[in-house]
C-alpha cells in the first residue's frame, strides 16, 4: 500500500513541476531532465546560469538553491513563509503554486 501512495506522490510532484514551468512561461518537459531543470529554475528566478554549478558544491548548493525557490516563489506573487513551506513541505506547496490561482511575472523580481 505504501508504494501505491509513494508512486501517487512523486507523478503528482512531476506534474506539479511541470505546470509551474508552463505557468513561468517555459516548457514543462523541461522539470524532468535532470540538470536542465536548475537552468531553467535559475533563469525562473532571474539568476545566472552559472549558479547551476554552485548548486553541485557541498553546503553552497543549501543556500543557492533555497535562493532560487526563495525568487521563484516571489515570482509567483507569494512570500517567505511561503518558501519556508516550499523547502520543508514541498510535496504540499509545490502543487498549491502548481494549481493554485498564482501566476508568474517576472517584473516581481526586479
């Protein structure tokens, strides 16, 4: 049974991911790859691509990538609290900026 739910969360954590792309104006397909997925993140939350490589160095990859959620989320018109429950609930807030009314603009980031 425990499986069952653990297969039900990840395809609703691929969806999730794919509709926040979509909702950020690139290709969803893009959540799925490994890699190219940061690159996208990166250029979601208005940061350089460059980043992707600080996201492969052990305790800067906590910061830079709780940065990215952090702008990406701003995107998105929601608040600090709001990454906070993206890092330590995100099987529950991914899908709430995946389906939820929040659109992305990125002149919020300005």
């Amino acid at each position: 049974m425990s499986i069952i739910f653990l297969i039900a969360l990840v395809v609703l954590l691929i969806i999730s991911g794919w509709k926040v792309f979509e909702k950020a104006g690139h290709p969803g397909w893009a959540s799925i790859v490994p890699i190219y997925n940061m690159i996208i993140m990166c250029r979601i939350a208005k940061k350089p691509e460059w980043w992707v490589i600080l996201m492969f160095i052990p305790l800067v990859n906590y910061v830079v990538g709780i940065w990215i959620i952090n702008r990406m989320v701003k995107g998105f018109g929601k608040s600090e609290g709001f990454t906070i429950g993206m890092i330590f609930l995100g099987f529950i807030f991914y899908p709430i900026l995946a389906f939820g009314d929040a659109d992305y603009d990125g002149n919020r980031l300005d």
